[in-house]
C-alpha cells in the first residue's frame, strides 16, 4: 500500500509519537509518507522529524495553514496514496477539505470527535471505546476501536536517579512525577496544588513536559524548592525510570500512551477520571480522583507518602507494538474493500 501520514503539529508529544511509530512500522513493508510542517524540521530537541526512520519519506510543507492545504492537495494528488490518515486538528482539517477520491481518508481520534474536522472523512480509528458512542451514523459503523500501543523500554533506576541528582534530588527522597504537555487540559496546576497540600515529608513533584502553561506555572511556583518543572527532556524512559509514583490530574484523556509507559516502567499510578484513566483503570491501584479535584488528589499523595508501594509487573500484552499496527492495517483493508464496494458511501457521507 502507499500510505500517507499527515501530523502538520510542531513538538513532540503522546499523538506525535503514536504518527511517527505508526508510520515507521508501517515503511517496514509499505511505500509511507509523512507529510509535516516545515518547523517540525527544526534542529532542536522536541522537534518531530528527526524521529522518522529514513525508509519514510518525509515531506515539508509550508507553516502557514492555507498555503499548507493547497500543498498538501498537490502531494496526494502525485502520489495517489491508497490512505491518507490524519492526526490531530490541523491534519485533519486538511484532509476533510479534500474532494472525494479513491484513496481511503481517515484519522484517529487523538482527542475527541469534531464534526468540523472528522465528519467528511470515510473511517475513524478511536482508541478508546467510549470514543465510538460519539460518533454520528453511519460513520459510527466504518469505525474501528484500537487501542494505543506502547514500545518504549525501560531505562535503568540509575539512570533516574542520576537526572533526579540534576535536581539535587537526594537518593532517598520521594518522588511523585509527571510527563506531558503543561497546559490546562493536563491538569498541571491542579497537580502542582494537590502536592502543596498533602505537603509530603521528603517528597518532591517532578514534572517533565513544555506546553503553553510552562513559563506561567513557573514564575508562580517555582520558587517551591521540592517542586521541579524540568521541561521538555529527551529522555522520558529515564524521567520514569526515576518517579517512585506516576501522576495524572488531566482533566481530559482520551487513552492517555503516558500510562503505558509509565506502566513499562513499573511505576504505581495515580490518576484523575478521565476517559484514558477510566479504560485502564483495572490496572491502577487506586480510585480514580475527580478532575479538578486538589483535596481528593492530595489524600492519593499522603496516602501513597505513608504507604508506598513498590513497583509493579504490569501485563501489556493487550499493547503491543505490532499487533495494534497489524489491527490499522486490516482496517485499512476493510475500509478500502468497503469502499471499492460501495462507492457511493462516501458521498452519503459528504
């Protein structure tokens, strides 16, 4: 198959990585694109492009939004892909603006459905089932459920605490930790607020992440000494490798990758309810918390201080790496099938 990838964001984080490891492993046996933008090119850390295995052809296309869409017709106009799947709202704002044709257009639901960017295109990949309660008819049936994946591998604890001794960290002390992006949806100030509460002895909040709310938060808080907003860092596995316990006060997760790899590393997980954390929450050790909820995530932290648990064996068999890009492709096939079959689906659809 020729398959293009459209993610037209410019920093690395959960949905990034789900688009650029979905079409490294798919350029494994399939002729794959990966259409980004230019500043996703950037010589910096927490750029997207230097990520892409060379068997991707990676296309640039310009930054700003109008010009980009007019690009990004003539690309798939050459290249005819058999898929264009789109991630995140730019991505798919592009492809919905596309006229009908032969190619299978879908997206995976990231975050949410949006009629304004997903109502137009031929098949949706959730990756959460309550992600599929939302959908309108008939676009509900050409859609699948698949959950996330996880292919990261855990980094030694030496390795943790070495970062943790940047921080001047010591050893012995606890650490509640955080990895994403800094911004309201994420719950960071919530967090950051639950930890001054439960005012843990030997206990320190490590965050790791940049967003729109970093610099904020860090001109009001930074000035707490057991609490770090490190930033972006390269090194997640070893961050993770590092927590003594995971923390999520996110307000809205959809899946929520973050999970499994601070599951890949063993970590006990402490979680606000959202939908990612309601899925996987069999597998969490306590209740989730109330989003918004300071008090009710201070209690989690306080208890966790007075009885910690040691690290977890967690079963991701239910996430692996390949079995989950097997499951898209299939999906790419059912779709196309359905398609060639029944053409006229798709202006119903439109």
């Amino acid at each position: 198959m020729k398959i293009v990838h459209l993610i037209l964001t410019t920093r690395f984080a959960g949905s990034e990585r789900y688009a650029v490891e979905l079409a490294n492993a798919q350029a494994e046996q399939h002729q794959v694109y990966l259409v980004l933008r230019k500043a996703a090119a950037e010589q910096r850390p927490d750029a997207i492009a230097h990520r892409v295995s060379p068997k991707v052809q990676i296309i640039l296309v310009h930054d700003f939004a109008l010009f980009s869409h007019f690009q990004i017709r003539s690309v798939l106009k050459r290249i005819q892909p058999d898929v264009a799947h789109a991630h995140l709202s730019r991505g798919c704002r592009a492809l919905a603006s596309l006229p009908t044709s032969t190619m299978l257009r879908t997206a995976t639901l990231h975050i949410h459905y949006k009629p304004q960017q997903h109502a137009k295109l031929d098949a949706l990949v959730a990756i959460a089932p309550a992600q599929l309660a939302t959908l309108p008819e008939p676009l509900k049936q050409h859609s699948s459920h698949i959950d996330n994946w996880t292919c990261a591998t855990a980094s030694s604890r030496e390795a943790g605490l070495a970062l943790r001794r940047e921080q001047q960290i010591p050893d012995d002390d606890m650490v509640f930790g955080s990895l994403g992006r800094v911004e309201a949806s994420k719950g960071t100030e919530t967090l950051i607020q639950a930890f001054l509460l439960a005012k843990p002895a030997k206990a320190h909040l490590v965050i790791v992440g940049q967003g729109k709310d970093w610099a904020a938060l860090k001109a009001k808080y930074g000035h707490q000494p057991q609490l770090h907003l490190v930033g972006f860092s390269a090194q997640p596995q070893a961050w993770l490798a590092g927590f003594d316990c995971f923390v999520s006060a996110a307000r809205t997760e959809p899946f929520g990758l973050v999970f499994l790899e601070a599951m890949t590393a063993g970590l006990p997980i402490i979680a606000s309810q959202t939908q990612g954390a309601m899925h996987l929450a069999h597998y969490f050790p306590y209740p989730l918390v109330a989003p918004d909820d300071a008090s009710g995530l201070a209690e989690r932290l306080q208890h966790f201080t007075a009885q910690p648990l040691p690290r977890q064996q967690y079963d991701l068999s239910a996430f692996n790496y390949q079995a989950q890009v097997s499951k898209i492709e299939q999906f790419y096939q059912q779709q196309l099938a359905r398609l060639s079959r029944h053409p006229d689906n798709r202006v119903q659809q439109n």
